[in-house]
C-alpha cells in the first residue's frame, strides 16, 4: 500500500521510468509466453523449445538490470532524516524498492498476458486471433506453467533490489569494530603506564577510514577475460569440425554453432562489461592529464567520479552493441531481398528489447550520476561558474566516451564475428 501512495505522489519522470520497466517487463513476459507456445505445440522438438527459452535469458537479464537501475534512482528509496522514526530505515527502504519493481514488473507481465490470449484468439476482442499461427493458438497453455513464467521477472528483479541495495552489515561491523578497538587500546595503555608520566589529555585515537577499492580495478581482469575469450574463439575456428549433434543453434542458422565458439563470444562480453568502470575512469585522467584548462580538468574529475556508476551500465551497452555488430555481420543475408530472412518477427522483438533496455539503463545511470551532483553543481555556480562551462564539460565527457568507445566496440565484434563468418 505505501508502494502505491508513493507512485501516486511521485514526479513524473520516476513514474515514467516505471512504465518503461513495466513497458519492457511486457515485452519478456510476451517472448516466454511466444516459448511456452511452442513448447506446448511441438512437444517431439524438446531441444529447440529449450534453446529458445535459453535465449529468453538474455532479454530477462536486460529488464532485470534496467529495473535495478530504475529503483536505484528513485528518490522515494534512499534514505532521509527523520524516516528512521517513522520505521522506514534502510532495510525498510530497501524493501520498499523491491516491492514497488515487483510491483511494475507484474503490471507488464499481467499485460502481456492479455495481449498473447488476445492474438491467440482467445479473448475475442478486436485483434483475435490475428497471431493465432504464429503464436500456435491451436493448443491451450498449461495455466501452472504461464503464472510461473510470469512470476519469474517480478521474483528477479524483487530479489536483485533487495541484494544490491541492502546496506552493507559487513562493512557498518568492521567500522564499528575498529572503532571500539581504538577506544579500548589507549585506556589500555595509560593503566599500565606509570601514573606519574600518563598525559593528562589523552584521547583516543579516530580510526582510519577504509580505504575503498578503486574502481579501475576490474580493468586488468575485463582486458585479461576479453584476450581468453578471442582465443579462444580463434583457436575453436581452426580446429577440425565440431559433431554436428554437439552444436548449439543460433537464431538462423541451421547448421548451429560450436559451444566453444559462443563461450568465447559470452567471454568477450563479460570482458566488455569487467572493464566498464576502469575505462570510463581513465578517460577521465587523460581529460585531466597534462595542465588542462577549467572545462576539460571539470570534465575529467566528473568522469572520474561517477565511473562507478556509469562505467558498468557502458560496459553493458558496448557489451550488446558489439554482439549487436557481430550478429550483423554473420546475418549480413537478412538485408538482402533475395537472401534468407533469418530474423523472425520475435527475435528482433528480443534484440529490440535488449538494445533498448541496456540504452535505457545507461541515461538513468546518468540521470542519476547527475542527481548526485546536486550539491557540487550547486556550489560551482555559486562560485561564479557559468552555466556554458558545465555544459560545455558534459558535452566533452560525452565526446570522450564515444571517441573512446565507439572503436573498441566496433574491433572486438568484428574480432568474434571473425571466427564464425568462416
């Protein structure tokens, strides 16, 4: 119910980024329901109706992400002063995030349900049945099978909220102990000292502040994952051929694809993503390096700043737009008229939804980055900072990344496509 008073009272941007995870729930909830169907239908090809809920992952993990960011950014979860009174601590915040993405994840999975019926033909409404043989309408879905489908998006997204904005009792502990510790050992020491030489204003000592892991540390391990991934994909291609009956289909391709070569494909990804946070800081310090004048050294400390929370949702975005590039390049028939058509109407939905939730996932990434900034940005115009300088930072940063980016995702799809266009 406070789930709800709070989505009424909210700005219209948040409640606009709920619709879009509601929006892309949808659209995962419509791709399971399309892979029950064929289930359903064709029982004889048990394989392929499990590659193709295999495939639903993808799309899954995207919306799962894109509603972590969403709640992460909502202003209505993090916490104020005085809510702790009021019984809304951060474990009570926390919940409260992951019932309000359950919450949209079901209201766009509860839509999509009606639409599949509808175009099914099982509603009767204006579209009935306009689908019916593409989404195998001939054959009725086991209702136990369809909720469970269903539910499987608001239970992981409910869970990813609660694990990645639960406060860290771990690191409160530890700060807590080293606390008490540094209390405890001065006490200690002026009662085994004599008397007579015990300083009279001795104090005890603050305790040092952990030192926080720097974000560029994933850098070496995303470089290193995406050199195992290339070759291994390099040295699966020109060993001999695979046992057809050990391969893996792909979306439009009969012949299907050595595992091998899709685990150096997912290797590079992950790579991709490792070394989002470490190249987005050290864009950062080349914009600051050397003796940079005011826009570009406010433009490198920013980028260095809000690496953590960019740099991931980029690595993400470089991740899908280079397998974006590599499929493309396997596919290049599917542009020709007189070519195989190997993109079927669900899976450009599913490329469609993975694109735009990645995209998505990275300006709320941003938005929010900015959000933090309030106070800074607050500060500089006080100083007497224009406005023109802050935008003219913003549009450096941007220049950057894309500069920076934009070739290194191009080289790593054209490197993994390289193996499998032989």
């Amino acid at each position: 119910m406070l789930s709800l008073r709070l989505a009424r009272g909210a700005h219209p941007l948040v409640l606009l980024r709920r619709l879009l995870v509601a929006a892309a729930a949808a659209g995962v909830g419509f791709l399971l329901l399309c892979t029950l169907g064929y289930a359903v239908a064709h029982p004889q090809s048990t394989g392929q109706s499990l590659v193709r809920l295999v495939w639903c992952a993808v799309p899954l993990a995207a919306v799962v992400q894109f509603a972590l960011a969403v709640a992460r950014s909502d202003p209505a979860t993090r916490p104020r002063d005085g809510l702790d009174a009021a019984g809304l601590g951060p474990v009570q915040l926390t919940l409260l995030a992951a019932a309000s993405t359950a919450i949209s994840c079901t209201l766009g999975s509860g839509f999509a349900l009606l639409l599949y019926m509808e175009l099914r033909g099982d509603l009767g409404g204006p579209l009935s049945g306009s689908a019916s043989r593409l989404l195998d309408g001939q054959v009725h879905l086991p209702w136990g099978a369809t909720l469970t489908l269903l539910g499987l998006l608001p239970a992981l997204a409910a869970g990813a909220c609660i694990i990645a904005l639960h406060p860290r009792r771990e690191a409160a502990a530890m700060r807590q102990q080293a606390a008490d510790q540094a209390a405890t050992e001065p006490m200690q020491e002026t009662e085994d000292a004599d008397p007579a030489e015990a300083p009279a204003d001795a104090s005890p000592v603050p305790p040092a502040a952990p030192v926080p892991k720097p974000v560029y540390a994933g850098l070496p391990w995303g470089i290193a994952i995406i050199a195992v991934g290339l070759a291994l994909e390099a040295y699966v291609g020109h060993g001999p051929a695979p046992d057809p009956n050990k391969l893996i289909s792909l979306p439009g391709r009969a012949d299907g694809t050595s595992p091998g070569v899709l685990g150096g494909w997912l290797l590079a990804s992950l790579g991709l993503v490792l070394a989002g946070p470490g190249l987005t800081h050290w864009c950062g310090v080349l914009l600051a390096a050397g003796r940079p004048g005011a826009v570009r050294l406010l433009a490198g400390r920013i980028l260095q700043d809000a690496a953590t929370r960019i740099g991931r949702p980029l690595g993400v975005l470089c991740a899908v737009a280079s397998s974006a590039l590599a499929a493309a390049e396997l596919y290049g028939a599917a542009w020709d008229s007189s070519g195989p058509r190997p993109f079927g109407p669900l899976t450009g939905l599913g490329a469609a939804l993975v694109m735009a939730c990645v995209t998505a996932t990275a300006i709320t990434a941003a938005l929010d980055s900015r959000q933090n900034r309030t106070g800074t940005t607050a500060a500089l115009q006080r100083l007497g900072i224009p406005a023109s300088m802050l935008r003219g930072a913003a549009v450096l940063r941007t220049c950057v990344l894309l500069a920076v980016l934009t070739p290194l995702t191009w080289a790593i799809a054209e490197l993994v496509a390289l193996p499998m266009s032989r």
